[in-house]
C-alpha cells in the first residue's frame, strides 16, 4: 500500500468513526438555535423581518391571501412554535409571524 493510499484509508477512517458517534434523525429544535436577527446580511438579502404584517403585499413576489413564515413551505419544526428554523438560514431561527422574499406555499 503507497503512503497516498494509507493517508487516504486513514482520512476516511476518521470521518466513518465520527459519523458513527453523530446524532443521527434528530431534528433542529429552535430551541437549540439564535433568533435571526433583522440586521444579519442573510436576513436582509431575503428581506427578512420579524412581522409579516408590515411587508408591503404588493412588494411580494408571489402574491397569496396571507404569507409568514408559519405557512412557507420551508419553515420546519412543530406548528405553534413562536421561532422555527427555516432551511434558508441554516442554524437560526425564524419568527413564525416573519416573512421574507422567498416565502413559497405549503403543497
């Protein structure tokens, strides 16, 4: 076996063993996460705020009867949650009121 190949067998080693010891199927809690802030550059590259009620409806691309994050397609956790995390901004959470641009419904 060439030293490359040993490197290689030994790198990939460590990643299986640190998989193994990985919580594995546990779901992102809010709890677990900071409350996006209005002022992160993520948040306002999105247009992100914290209450749905003070977006302008027809600044919105998708028009619908009543869009926030509680009924965007993206927003995962349990329903009723105040802050859920959202799949657009990995490892924060999102107020269930909010909105941002890329609001998509629910199927």
């Amino acid at each position: 076996m060439s030293k490359i190949a040993r490197r290689k067998f030994i790198q990939l080693s460590a990643v299986a063993a640190a998989g193994a010891f990985a919580t594995t199927g546990r779901e992102a809690l809010a709890a677990d996460m900071p409350q996006l802030s209005e002022d992160d550059p993520m948040a306002k590259a999105m247009k992100y705020t914290h209450d749905a009620s003070s977006v302008d409806p027809a600044s919105r691309n998708n028009p619908a009867a009543e869009q926030n994050c509680a009924n965007c397609a993206l927003i995962q956790g349990a329903d009723g949650e105040a802050w859920r995390p959202c799949q657009i901004f990995p490892g924060k959470a999102v107020a269930a009121a909010g909105w941002c641009s890329v609001w998509a419904p629910k199927a």
